[in-house]
C-alpha cells in the first residue's frame, strides 16, 4: 500500500506509538484522522501534526461508530483503519473482574468493533486495509502483567482470523507486535527498557511492512526467534521464562526502590 493521498484514521494518536504514526503518515502526504480518548491532548498534537481530530473512547461501541461515520461524513471513504490504542493494567488472576473488562475492550473489542463497522463497507469497495495494533506479547508473554499477555494473544489472533477470511476479499490485515518501545506504556517495565527502540524506528518499520502489506510488524529480531523456540519446545520456553521472569521483577523492585517504593504511570 501507498500512503500518499490515502485516508488514514489511527486511535490512541496521543502519545506514543499511535502519534508517531500520525506524524510519520501525514509526512508521507496521507489525509491523517487522529482519534483519542483524551481530547484535549489529542487535539493539540493532531494539530500540531497536522491531522484532523476526532475524540473517541475505543473502549465503547459506539464512539468507534461516531468515528467512522465521522470520517466517512468528512473524508468518503477509509483506506487505512490502525487500531492502535491499548492499555496495560492489572497482575494475575486477583485483578479486578472490572479491569479485566476495560482491557478486554480496549485491546480486543475495539478491534472487533472497528472491524464490524468497517468490514462490510471496505468489502463492498473491494478493498481496504486495517492494522491492529497487538504486541510481541501476543506471540510471547508479557512477564508483569496476565491480562495485557491475555488480550495480547487475543488480538493477534482476531488479526490472523480477518485476514485468512477476508483476503481474498480485497481486505489486507497487518498487526503490529512491538516488543519494548520508547512510550509511557514502558515505564513500569525496566526489562523492556533495556532493548526499546524509538517511536520512529518503530513507524519505519511500519512503513516497509504496509508497502509490501506484510501481516506481521516486528520491531526486534528475538521476537520471531523467541516465537520459533516456543513452538519447537514450549516445556524448555516456559523455565525460560520463569527465568527471564525473576530477573525482570528484581530490576522492577530496583527501580521501585530508586524512587522511594513509587512508580510511574503507564
């Protein structure tokens, strides 16, 4: 897919890996939507960007609907729909029923939700594209934190089912599974600080993948290898990261330690 001259819309455009899409696809001379839960911040770094804002909270049907048919009013057509916004909240299994709802919609249903409002229009058109935004979570784990790893694997999974029923159909699917990325998302993760890379190595690598409609978007190679050794010894991968997982929770207690038992937010 060209960008150029496009219809873009991407969600959680506020920070992190949603603004710099923003920014990177009205650089390559998209027609850029940027949507978000937080309006006044959104609006200011869409601005700022030059896209056009639209508040939304993807954790609500509705909102998703308000912002298709936003843009659709607006624009005529969606080329490009990136999912993108995502939460990281809760432990293990004691998190809050209610919290295991909220990161359920924001990081599965909003996925969900985009696709069934978009699906039909884009098949009727012949074509179109969605990237959903996942995590190197959903083809590993996630070592804090059972419902991000959850939800991880749930939306790579949706993204894998939309493309191998809809293919053929003229609809692409990419999903994006980053492992750490400089974002307010890594804050309370010292382990994913330790290898992240920058928002805009993370847009170029985007960028090659959408021009060869590539599924998969990986920003590490030790994705695709860690991925490779849990198939071929899932036993030997799981002491692995048992392993990986005492480390990371020491830095974790280190780095509560270094700022008086505080940490930041995601």
């Amino acid at each position: 897919m060209q960008i150029k001259d496009k219809v873009v819309v991407v969600t959680g455009s506020a920070s992190g890996i949603g603004l710099a899409l923003v920014q990177r696809f009205v650089q390559e001379g998209a027609r850029v939507i940027a949507s978000d839960l937080n309006a006044e911040l959104g609006a200011q770094k869409a601005q700022e960007a030059g896209a056009r804002f639209v508040q939304a909270n993807v954790a609500r049907e509705e909102d998703i609907v308000r912002l298709i048919e936003d843009v659709y009013a607006q624009e005529g057509v969606i080329d490009l729909f990136c999912s993108n916004a995502g939460i990281a909240i809760g432990a293990g299994p004691e998190t809050l029923d209610k919290h295991w709802t909220l990161i359920q919609d924001v990081n599965v249903m909003s996925h969900v939700w985009a696709a069934r409002h978009l699906v039909p229009r884009m098949i009727e058109r012949g074509e179109g594209y969605l990237l959903n935004t996942a995590s190197a979570a959903g083809l590993l784990t996630e070592l804090h934190s059972a419902p991000y790893a959850v939800t991880k694997h749930a939306a790579l999974a949706f993204a894998e089912w939309l493309a191998v029923t809809y293919g053929e159909q003229g609809i692409r699917v990419s999903c994006l599974c980053p492992e750490g990325v400089w974002t307010p998302m890594i804050q309370n993760a010292p382990s994913l600080q330790l290898t992240a890379v920058t928002t805009d190595f993370l847009a170029d690598r985007v960028m090659e993948a959408l021009e060869k409609e590539q599924f998969l978007i990986t920003t590490h190679p030790t994705t695709l290898t860690g991925f490779q050794q849990k198939a071929n010894d899932y036993d030997t991968w799981i002491s692995k990261m048992r392993h990986l997982r005492t480390k990371a929770m020491a830095l974790l207690t280190q780095g509560r330690a270094a700022f008086g038992g505080k940490s930041g937010q995601a």
